[in-house]
C-alpha cells in the first residue's frame, strides 16, 4: 500500500531518470559485520582443527605406549581422548555459526528483483524531493508577497503615528504594531535557495567530484539517494574535495600512533645518552643500543 501510495503523490510530476546507490548503508555494514563474525568463527575452527589433530596424534602415541605393556599411559590417554571430544564439538558448534553466517551474506546478495524494486522507490524518491523544491520556491514566492504586505503595514502604522500625534494622543499609544512588526522580523529568506543545496547533496549533483582511491580500513559518509557512502579498502568512489577531506581524516584516526622520534644516534666516545622510561622500548625496538 505505501508503495502505490507514493507513486500517487509522484504522479503529479513525470518520474525522473534516476540512477542512486544499488545497496543501502545499513546493508554494507551488516556485510562487514557478518564478515568479521564469520572470519573469527574460521580462525576458531582452524585453531580446535590443530588442537583436534595435536590431541589425536596424543591418543595414537598412548595408546601404543600401553599396547607396549606401559599402563601409566592410561591417565594421559585419557586426557587427550577428552581433548579430542571437546574438539570435535567445538568444531562442529563453529561450523554451524559459520553456516549461519554464510546464509546471512548470501541473502544480501542482490537480485535483478531487488535492484528492480530498489531502483523505483530511488526514482519515486528523487521526483518527490524535486516537487517538494518546487515548493520551497513557492513557499519563498509567499514569503516575499507577506513581507511586502506588512512593509505596506508597517508605513500605514507609521503615518498613523503621526496623525495621532497631531490629535495629540498620549505617545505610549498602542496602535497595534507590535504583533506584526515581530512577525515581519521572523520572516525567513532564500529559503528555496538552502533547498537546492540539500537536493544538490542528496541526488549528488555536486560539480567537483572525482575518483578517489581508498587506501586502507572502512570509512562511512551520511547516505544520501546517490550513493550509500560506505567505502572499504580498494574501492575507488567519485567524491567531493570536502567528502575527499573527511575520508582523509577518518583514516588518519584509523593509523596507529607514531613511535616518539629518538635523539641522535649515540657516536664512540661519547657519553652514554640516557633513555627516558617510556623510550626505552621504541630504543630497543629500533635497535639503539649503545657499543
């Protein structure tokens, strides 16, 4: 029902040819959410695989010790037996998690059905937000008529003023003005005009975009209908200078801080330099050490 629902209000105006992102923000970060679990789940089941086979070559190793005539063996065959069987479960228990996973990003796949239907609510969308810039610019045209009417007041009180004098009124005469001179002063302008900014972000109309390489990590924008503005390493977008800017900062606060720069290096017959405390790793770790 919303669907015809929109499609009536769109109807006043033609559909626009519209082409926006093919998937949602929300949809790649529950991608890169669900990859992330799924990695964690393999490198659990990689690990209880080793622990599997450590714990099998232990039974094999025992169970021919006692096969040899050496009962002690028991106790520890007993061991790796147990070890094995938690193994074995842990296994399967993150084989099913992985499975579950699978099925999860198998299922944000896209379709020609989803992009299809993806496609018209943008279409439908994008009219909307066009006839509603339509208005804006009404509105604006209204606003214009209204500040001129009470401009138009506005003189009409002043002149009123005047011959109120003239009849020699008291001048803490209340002629009315007040309600409407704040109203006058309330009145927004250009309206329209901050409109067209936002419709011009929203449908990504911007003049100035270009393609940008991401180098590293996964970086987010606010989603606009043009593009879902979720980035991953390796992915070349067509961004604005400023959406360029943010990236840029968004990786800098991904980099691990810089190692504290070290004094000069220590020359022969020299004093020793002394290391403050919370150097003396990064002066090992780069291999300062005195002769």
């Amino acid at each position: 029902m919303r669907g015809k629902t929109e499609a009536k209000k769109a109807a006043g105006k033609p559909e626009l040819e519209f082409t926006g992102s093919a998937r949602s923000q929300q949809s790649i970060k529950t991608q890169w959410r669900l990859e992330r679990e799924l990695k964690h789940c393999q490198a659990q089941i990689g690990l209880w695989e080793r622990n599997l086979a450590t714990a099998e070559e232990g039974k094999k190793r025992q169970a021919s010790q006692i096969a040899a005539g050496y009962g002690y063996a028991h106790a520890v065959l007993e061991t790796y037996v147990q070890d094995a069987v938690k193994a074995e479960q842990m296994i399967a228990t993150f084989k099913t998690q992985a499975g579950n996973l699978q099925g999860q990003l198998d299922a944000l796949k896209l379709t020609p059905e989803k992009v299809a239907k993806r496609a018209k609510a943008q279409r439908i969308l994008a009219t909307q937000i066009e006839r509603r810039l339509d208005k804006d610019r009404e509105l604006d045209s209204a606003l214009a008529s209204v500040r001129k009417i009470l401009e138009e007041r506005a003189a009409l009180t002043a002149e009123m003023y005047e011959g109120a004098a003239a009849l020699e009124f008291d001048s803490s005469l209340d002629l009315d003005e007040g309600r409407f001179r704040a109203l006058l002063h309330s009145l927004p302008q250009g309206m329209a005009g901050d409109s067209a900014k936002w419709v011009i972000w929203f449908l990504g109309r911007e003049g100035d975009r270009r393609p940008c390489i991401i180098q590293f990590g996964q970086a987010t924008l606010p989603e606009t209908l043009a593009c879902n503005n979720a980035f991953a390493s390796g992915d070349t977008p067509n961004l604005t200078k400023a959406e360029e800017a943010k990236i840029e900062e968004i990786q800098r606060a991904m980099m691990p801080p810089r190692p504290p720069v070290l004094e000069e290096a220590w020359k022969p017959g020299e004093p020793v330099p002394e290391v403050p405390p919370e150097n003396i790793q990064w002066a090992l770790a780069s291999g300062f050490m005195p002769r």
